[in-house]
C-alpha cells in the first residue's frame, strides 16, 4: 500500500515537509552553535541539577554538598530529617538564637535567574583590580546607587571601604578612630542593650573580651589620670566601673570565653561599658569611641549617639537599617556608617560588609587596615555581592516588599501569641514614617526582646528553654536575666515552631 | 507540475519525511526541557559573552569589568593598551615587582569547561554549614586528597583551619603559638633573607612592623630578664639587636611604612630579627617563634627552622612548595604548615589558605581566631577553591606541568640572558631528586634572586630602575642593597618586557 501512487494533493504535502525538514534541522543546528552555552554548559547543568532536589521544602542540596551514589544530599532545616527532609522531630526545641537571615532564601528561590552568577575559572586571578585597588568599583557603584534608592544614607562625600563582613569593619573603625583621633588611648562605649557576645562571634564580641583582662589596668589608669587631671568623670563611677569589670572577668574566665579573652589585646583601645557612665566625660583627655547600633540589636529601636563633644566619635553600626526591618524616617548621614549584605540580603555566609566614611584620613586608615589584615575582600565575593546588589537595586524593591511581608507577618503572629499573657511580654515599638514606603508603617523589626514578667521567673532563659525554646540571654546584651532575644529572621521552619511552643506555654499559664 | 502526481517510490520518501519531522519535532522539545540549562541559562550566556572578548591576547574582560556602549571593556597587561590592547608601549617599564601568579592565568583559560563555576543565587546563606562549622568538608577532603596525590605534606593525624589567605593564617599561627607555648611573652625570628615587607601587605609586614615600635621596650626588657636570669645569650647580642631595631625604626618611621607601624601592637609576641642571632637562647626563659618559609622567598631554597629546643615553635610557610616551583624533595611533616590557593592555582585574589596544623590546642585556638576575627572564610571563596583543587587533584597532574614548563623555561631564558654577564648574577639552585615526578629535576623557581656585583652598583635597585626594571628592593627581605628580587611569576608579557630590558643592559656591559 505504501508502494501505491499517492493521489495529486500530497505533492504539495511532501514538499511543505521537506521545507519543515530543513527547517527543523537548521533550527537544531543553529541552536547548537549559537545563542547556547559551550564552556559554561557543564556548571550550568551541575548547578541545576543540584537545585532541582527538592528536599520537600524543608531544606535544600548545595553544590559543595555531600554527595550519595552520586546525588546531592539534603541539608534540612532544624527539626527535619530524613533523606528528602520530610520527617519532622516534634520534640526537638525550637532554636531562635542565631541572627542567621534565612528568611530571604525563598526570595532568591523564585528570582533564580536573575541571581545566578558563572564564575569562570579565570576570574580576577590577581591581587588587585585594574586600578590597583583592591576593591571592585563596579561594586561601589552600584552600592552608590542601591543607597539612594532606598534613601537610607547619604553617600556623596563619602568613602567606601569594604570589609569581611561587618565584624572586620567595626574592627577597622576602632582601630582607625583610635588612631585619628589623637595619640592618647581610646576608651570604646556603647549603650544597654547592646549587642556584643555572639556564639557566632562577632567584632564586638571581640572587643568586649579581647580587653576584658585589660580593662583593670586601664580603669586604675583612668582612676590615676582623673585624680592627676580631673577630667571630669567621678573616681567613684570608675571605682563602679571596675566593679563592673570584675564581672566580665569573672564571665571572661568561664570555660566558654577564656579563648576569647586571650585574643588580642591592642594597646590603643578599650571597651569599658556603657555610655551613661561617661556622659559627661567627653570634656576630658580620654578619647571616646560610642558604639551605636541602629536599628538596635536586640530592640530593633532607631538610636543616636550619646556622648557628644571633640573627643567622641561614634562608630553607627546599621546593618538593620534596611525597609525589611523598620521604619526609614531619612538617610543617615553621619561620619561613620557600617553596612552588610548579610543582613540585607541574607547572604551571611558571603562575609561581605562596607563602610561610608566622611573623613578622608579615617577612610584611609580603614582601607590600609583592611588591606593589611588579609589584603582585602576576596574577588569572588565581590562578584556575588555584585550580582546581588545590582539586582536589588535595579528592580522595584521587591525584595524589601518581600522582607517587610515576612517580617511583618511573623511580628504580628508573635504579638497575637503573647496578646493572651501577662507572663511574658515584648518590645513595643511605634508605627513610623518611612521615607521609602512614603507612609507610616507598622514595626517588623529582625529580633523579639522578651521579657519574663514574674518575679519568680528571673532566669528567662531557663523558663524558655525548659519550654523547648533555645533563646540569647539578655546578660549578654548587657540586660537583666529577665531578658532574652528571639531571632525572627531564621527559616519559617524555626519561626514556625517557635510559636508552636509559645503558643503552648501561654496557654499553661494559668 | 508540483500538483502533478508524483511517482510511486516517492511515497516512501513523503513517509520518511513525516517520521523525520516528528524526530526533529521531539529533538527540539526535548532540547528545550531536558539537558538544557533553564534558569541558569541567562548567567552562563553573560560570562561567555564576556570571555568571548579575545583583547589581543594583551589582556582580558572580567564580567565585574566596566561596561562601554554595553560591551565589557578590556583590561590590559602592564605596557599595553588600547580598547583590545593590542597597542605597545616600548617605553614602558617592565615591572616585576609583585609576586602576583597570574602565569596560571592561561592554564585556566584553556580549562575553561571543567573550572566554570554557577553560583546559585541562594548558596549558602547560612553563617555556619551544616555541622555547624565555618568550614565546608568536601574541601577539606578534597586539600587532604591533593596532598596526598602530590606528596607535598603529611595530612593524617592534622586539622585543617581555613584562613582569607595565607596572611591570616600566619597570623592566627602566631596568636595560637604565643598563647599555647606558655604564658610569657614570645618572640618572633627568622632568617635572613626573609620576606617581611611588600607593598601589597602580609601578615609577615604586619608583624615586623607592628612590632617595631614596641622592639626598644622588648628588648630593653630582654637585656634585664638576661641580666637577671642569665637565659643563655649575650648582653651584647641584644644590644646589637637593638641597634638593629633602631634601624627598623627609621624605616618603619618614613612616611611609607607609618601607618603599617601603627596598626596593632600586641602584647603577645614581637619580631626581633635573624635566627641566627638567637641560635644558644633556646634554652632560657623566652619563646621563640620562628618563621620558615620553604621553599624561601625571596631565593627558592628549601629551608629548615634553625631554632630547637622546648622553646622553640616553627611556623613552616609553604605555599611555594608544589611542584610548579620546586622539587618536592618528602612530604613535609611538620606542626604548623601553612599552604595558599594563590600559588597552588594561581588565584591571588580569591584570598583562600588552610593550614595543617598537628597539636589539637593550637588548632582550636587557630579556628577560634579565625571565626573571631571575621566569622571564616566567605563561603563562595570556599566553593571557588573547591571547584579548582578538585580539578587539580582528580587529573593527572596537568596544572604541575604546565606550572613547572613555564616557571622551567623562564628561569632557562633568564640564565641564558646573564650568562654573558659578569656584572650581575642570580642564586644557584641544585638540581634536586623530585618525589612528585619521581626523578632528579632542574629548578624552576618564583623569584629571580639577583645581584649586582659590581662594587660601584651599591645600589641595585637603583641600577634596574634605570635600565626600565622595577624590582624589590633587597633590604625589604633583610639583605644587602646589592640584592633584588625578580618575579617570575607574572603573566607572559611582563617576562618577555624583562628579558626584553635585561638583554639590553647585559649588552651595554663593556
């Protein structure tokens, strides 16, 4: 039948076929040489292949995984296991310690395209970058830029340093204003609560500790140079002071910190404590370094410096001042601002902060220092940060609609939670102006700071932890006992078992 | 005529047609869903575009580069120039003054399929992996596996600490000696010539010159704790160190080297100088901490630490030690051994370095400092170090063969160049059995360590720097002015301009 004459219509049929075969074919052909990946299709496809496990939702395979008869292995959220991460523990505590940022891992799920980054095996091999700096201007452009956008803090006048993370600028500063400053000794404050000892450690954690076993020395220095000089400050507050001290020592000597004791111990500064003391000290000889973090760590409140004068400096730390996390009432715009993409985009593991510096000689301080200590940020880094922030700040803030959301709902669901107690109580913070959103909006702030309210209840973290709830002390922030710290930024996976056992704690009030 | 009835055997080709079109038909919808990159599509397409800029050969685009006209730009090698850099200046300097390992660059180029790396936009968000470490294991296993392909080092029975570079690691080595040795204070040495002090700073600058200013104190204390203890060296040797340090200090108070002599000043340890000079003092009070560079730069000799005794630590930097520059003679066995990306695969400015390290306090006290001082190493420096030492262990050598040809057949030119000349002269090294390629192999090292012999040319560098040759100076590494150091390590061009500059001035000998 085949074989048999085919009736005059399908002349025409054979030859639109023969024209679709050739067109088929130099489809094919030219998809393959052209407008495809060659080099680069190899990591294309590891990449992909990794991330299409899964893992239930739960978790997620990375391409420096473990790997199982050759399948990436799924790396669970706390409380999941199981080879896809679908079985749940329920009796595993909920951990909020950390300020590990997860929360923003979903966002860079569903915008997977617009963050992928190929780095080829070329890429940046030298030390420095064209200009023999260290530092990409690219990166520095787009920062410039993302700034503006958001309207969180003037950058014309300022200098851009990059750092390791936050933790080597805060480090850099210091070291930068103790040496611009003046050639006398540098005493470094901050205010209650303050966010200075981290597990995950942390600059200020390190500086908190690394003078601890100094600070003796220093407050009989200081208690010596009042009673010779009279500066200004009562030898009975640096006679509290090295009490005070005595009790970080005591802290310092416990198994935990006595390694971080033992760092470094500079000669050019020292944290004594908190700003309140020294109000009205800065008149004097001693140079004074203030701390301020805001967005606040742990109260997520907006702060100012405190001490005031020509012998104070104040080092802001603004790593929260982004729109997922509060109100931006304007740009900051002081001499001394520190940011990082941990907390912006949520990329901790990337390590990669920068500062904006007004004083020229200070900025050239913090660049040799950061070149000194490890000769600069690392390339790759800077190329991932690039990516990031050129993506953030080339759309419509949609990431900051996505965090505030986040944030937001899960402040919500925690006040709701303890609306019902009169046990434990959180931070009120009051609905704001925000120049970026151009209206006034509710709190969504990275960190709940919880109070247990009974008077029997002193040991807040042990009534939570008995409850399942793994918290931060409020010791150390510098608070009572009656305080800890939840993190609400971590995955929804931890948020959402957190207030499964608060929820339960509540309702065993009575 | 096509409406004509077509004959019977093309009934059969209409037929194949259709089957061929459906074939195609499948080809290209399973092309488009399967085996093809989807969202990582767009990323790969961008680092090839950019790769695709050919810059003459003089140069590459990098995907951070400028963007003119939306076509990345390229940047040049030193001495040329243009929009493809094509074009040459002759008068241009040939500056061999960095130790930047760009050499490797081509080697990546040509391996460009199996080092392309695509970071997923969520790649480790996380500060810690998943055990909690700072530290990814799939490198650590792949840095042992490497070692033990090229019988480098000993890695059974070491932990392994990740450093931003080998920079911090020194530096963390010192802290963890000092501290774990014993609770006095620990002196640094090394011997001559050394490399303490680059322009593009390391923690070998950084402790030199941290130190300098607080050496008169150290010292004056030594000369009283000699007197006092009699710890087995000479009063007139600490005084000769001491007017050595006088010296330092002169350097160190020139307006280059200020701000690196004011960074930090640590309580724990202090650079004083020469082994040699400490060689009887062993056995007293203090500790000694002794830097042993292996293969040494500046002159590519394998080395041994020249102090023993109980108080005597070694900190054994060997990131020249792979086959590229030096016969691997054993694997090296020691405490501390430090090894760097930078000269492994030539990737500077990726910032990675691990060290092996044997006693379990002094590792702890390295990782802690490590996390302290910036929470670890960024984790996409991480994935980028993987992804390289996993190519340069699981093939058969090939970056080692490329390495030792190209740092083999520059050190052949560079000989032959000088063998005319009676004026200047470069080290002899040994040819020397190879365990790595299993026979007796001619030198191929980094540097270039030259000398002027001519009593007039007291100046070196000086007499190079007229001739068009930017070298480092000598006395950077504690020699005599009549030294310099050549790095051989840089791209093709700035060789070829240094031969091109050397020939010229061997020529105008008589």
């Amino acid at each position: 039948m085949a074989s048999a004459q085919l009736p005059p219509k399908y002349g025409k049929c054979f030859v639109c076929s023969m024209v679709l075969n050739m067109l088929l074919i130099m489809c094919l052909f030219v998809g393959h040489t052209k407008g495809k990946p060659g080099w680069s299709m190899r990591a294309a496809m590891e990449a992909e292949a990794v991330a299409s496990e899964s893992c239930s939702g739960h978790g997620r395979a990375y391409l420096d995984g473990l790997l199982v008869d050759g399948k990436p292995v799924c790396e669970c959220n706390t409380c999941f296991g199981g080879p896809d991460c679908s079985q749940f523990s329920p009796d595993c505590p909920a951990d909020v310690d950390s300020g590990d940022p997860l929360f923003l891992e979903p966002f860079w799920m569903q915008n997977a395209a617009s963050s992928a980054l190929l780095v080829s095996g070329w890429h940046r091999m030298s030390y420095s970058y064209a200009d023999d700096s260290t530092i990409s201007e690219e990166l520095v452009k787009h920062i410039r830029k993302l700034h503006s956008i958001v309207g969180n803090a003037v950058t014309e006048g300022r200098f851009i340093v990059f750092g390791t993370g936050s933790t080597q600028l805060l480090n850099a500063a210091v070291h930068s204003l103790a040496l611009t400053n003046s050639s006398s000794r540098a005493v470094v404050v901050t205010t209650k609560p303050f966010y200075p000892v981290n597990p995950v450690p942390n600059l200020r954690v390190f500086l908190f500790f690394n003078s601890v076993t100094m600070i003796a020395i220093i407050v009989k220095n200081l208690i010596q140079d009042a009673k010779r000089t009279q500066i200004g400050y009562e030898v009975s507050e640096l006679e509290s002071i090295s009490s005070l001290t005595k009790q970080y020592d005591n802290m310092a000597n416990t198994q935990a910190y006595k390694s971080q004791t033992d760092f470094f111990r500079s000669l050019d500064y020292n944290f004594v404590g908190d700003t309140s003391l020294f109000k009205n000290a800065t008149d004097g000889n001693a140079n004074f370094i203030e701390f301020v973090t805001s967005p606040n760590n742990p109260d997520g409140l907006l702060k100012k410096a405190v001490l005031e004068g020509p012998h104070a400096k104040a080092i802001n730390d603004h790593v929260y001042l982004w729109p997922h996390y509060t109100a931006i009432p304007a740009p900051a715009d002081e001499d001394v601002m520190i940011f990082s993409l941990s907390k912006l985009t949520g990329h901790a593991g990337s390590r990669f902060g920068w500062a904006l510096i007004k004083d020229e000689a200070v900025y050239q301080a913090m660049s040799a220092y950061a070149s000194q200590i490890s000769l600069g940020v690392s390339h790759d880094t800077q190329l991932v940060a690039l990516k990031l922030i050129k993506f953030v700040a080339q759309g419509k803030g949609e990431i900051f609609d996505f965090g505030f959301k986040t944030m937001r709902n899960r402040w919500e669901i925690l006040g709701k939670t303890l609306s019902v107690s009169s046990r434990f109580s959180i931070q009120e913070i009051e609905p704001q102006y925000c120049s970026f959103y151009q209206k006034v909006r509710e709190p969504s702030p990275a960190y709940g700071w919880f109070k247990c309210e009974r008077e029997e209840d002193e040991d807040c973290y042990a009534v939570l932890r008995a409850a399942g709830i793994i918290t931060r002390q409020g010791t150390r922030f510098g608070a009572d006992s009656r305080y800890v710290r939840l993190s609400l930024i971590k995955t929804q996976d931890d948020f959402d078992l957190l207030i499964r056992k608060l929820t339960i704690l509540v309702s065993e009030e009575d």
